[in-house]
C-alpha cells in the first residue's frame, strides 16, 4: 500500500507532493515487453487434423461415453479457432490474460496464441493530426488564429493502451493545449530583430512546438516526429488594425532605407564636385544643392526640374 504524503504550505491553494510519492507515482508507468507467439500455420494443419479425426470417431463410437468425448473435443476445437489472428506491417497486437498484460506481438503474419487472451490491435504507422485552427492571444495579448500539423506514431504500445484512457482522443486535446502554451510564449510578430517570433520564427517555433509536444505525449507511449505550424493570422476584429500598422512599419522601414541612400548620395556628389573641383560652392549653395537633390531622390512622384537661365544668385 503506498502511503501519500503531502506538505502544505501558507498558502492554502498550494498543495506540494513529496518527492517519493513522485517518484512512486513514475513507477506505475508501464512499459512494453516483447512475446513472440507460435505460427497459425502448424495449428491449422493440427485443428484441421482433429476434425478429420472427430468425423471418424463419431462414425465409429456410438456409446454415450464416445459421444460425450466427441463433444468435448469439438468445444476444444472450436475454441482453437478463437487464437487465430493477423498482423499487418507495422501493426501490433496488445496480448491481456484476465486482466493481466502479457506482452506485444510486432510480427506481421498469421499466428496463433492462448485463445483466452484479450487481442488488442494497435497501429504503429504514422498519423497525421490536422488541428483546428484556435483563437488564442499572443504573449503580447493580441488575440490571434493558429493551427498546427502534428505527425506521430505509437512506440509503446504498453503505455498507449494502458497508461491513458484513449491514446488517439489524449494526442488530440494535449496537441491543442501544446499549440495554445505556443502561442502565448512568442509574439505574433514585431519586438527586436533577435526576437523570435511565430511569423518569422519557423524553425525554430517548429522545434520548440516540437519538444512540447513530445514532453506532452511521452506518457502515452506516442513519439512525435513532426509539427509544423499551417495556419497563422491575426483575429478578425483586429485584423484591420493590425495591417494598417504593418503597413506602416514598411513604409517607414522603406522610407528610412531611402533616405539614407539619398543622403549617402548627396554626400558623393558634393565630394566627387569638391575632388575634381568642378565647381565652388559656399555653404549657402550647398545647402540649395542638398536641398534640391534630397527632393529628387527622396520624392514618390517625379520630379520637374526648374531650370534657371539666369546666375546662380538671380
């Protein structure tokens, strides 16, 4: 019998197990052990024998005695034929005896066993979960929409079918939890260019969703070898507000790239002018021409140039 033993606290919302029942608690996990079971093929030809034999000792034997044995041995085979079972690739067969976990069958073929005991077939292939797509907020509380991809594949088939009720129905629900906890521990977008953030993260996000997961779905036997995020977006009342803002962002983000281009311009022309002295100009006449040239470059539409035919004073 184990003994729970718990430490309370000040705070009474807190509760802290000790650490052997922790441990204790780990233990219960059960893992798969491997049983090789004998080919159906030689129990055919056998049971395919004995009806041969039943036919020939119910033509001969006509005494209760005989007859009663008869029927005895046509139960025995009738409940041969309950061992029988297939095995695909890449499926398994969980074998239980009253309730007690004897081992797994991983072989593919035809093969029989005890036939008293409980087959529970299970896959071993590769799943493809699809998500939904969920309304969640982002670590900076924008609500946003995302959905995930997730491949996985049972590895232990013990804990599969053992340790959680439906192992299908636990990689569901604890995959959306694990998207959720995603999307609130990265921004959508935006923060520092060393920022990692859901938009522009991609591998990175996938890795970490990845590992989420994997620590999420370990208990059920499951190992996950892929996720990838499929779906992201804004949430629809914001969606607006969140364009224009990102259009804004690029705008600037643009308009700063060109003006440092133009600046950077202006300052080779006045030294190509200075160098080759092509001209002499003041400060005065190099403030106009900065002017002029930082109005060229740095318009959105085209510019009309005004020429002056008279001095450069006038």
């Amino acid at each position: 019998m184990i003994s729970h033993r718990y430490h309370f606290d000040t705070n009474p919302n807190s509760i802290n197990i000790d650490p052997i029942m922790s441990t204790q608690l780990t233990n219960h996990l059960n893992k798969e052990r491997s049983i090789q079971v004998m080919s159906g093929w030689p129990m055919l030809v056998f049971q395919f024998l004995l009806v041969l034999f039943l036919i020939a000792w119910f033509s001969i034997m006509r005494n209760p005695v005989g007859i009663i044995a008869g029927v005895l041995a046509v139960g025995l085979t009738l409940l041969l034929a309950f061992g029988y079972f297939t095995l695909q690739p890449n499926e398994a067969r969980v074998l239980i005896l009253f309730g007690a976990y004897k081992g797994t069958e991983r072989r593919s073929g035809f093969h029989w066993t005890n036939p008293f005991y409980t087959k529970r077939r299970i896959s071993l292939r590769a799943w493809n979960l699809n998500g939904e797509k969920l309304k969640v907020n982002d670590t900076r509380g924008n609500p946003i929409e995302i959905a995930a991809v997730v491949v996985w594949r049972v590895a232990d088939t013990a804990q599969a079918i053992f340790d959680v009720e439906d192992y299908e129905s636990y990689v569901r629900i604890q995959s959306e939890s694990a998207v959720r906890h995603l999307a609130s521990s990265y921004a959508y977008d935006g923060g520092d260019d060393d920022e990692v953030t859901l938009r522009g993260g991609g591998d990175v996000v996938a890795q970490a969703l990845t590992i989420e997961l994997q620590n999420r779905l370990s208990k059920a036997g499951v190992v996950v070898e892929e996720s990838r995020i499929t779906h992201l977006a804004y949430a629809p009342e914001i969606a607006q507000a969140m364009l224009r803002r990102q259009q804004a962002e690029a705008i600037i983000a643009a308009r700063t790239k060109i003006v440092y281009g133009a600046v950077s311009m202006v300052e080779m022309a006045l030294r190509e002018l200075d160098n080759k002295r092509v001209v002499q100009l003041d400060d005065e006449r190099k403030a106009s021409m900065v002017s002029n040239l930082l109005v060229v470059l740095c318009a959105e539409a085209e510019v009309s140039p005004v020429i002056n035919v008279g001095t450069l004073y006038s």
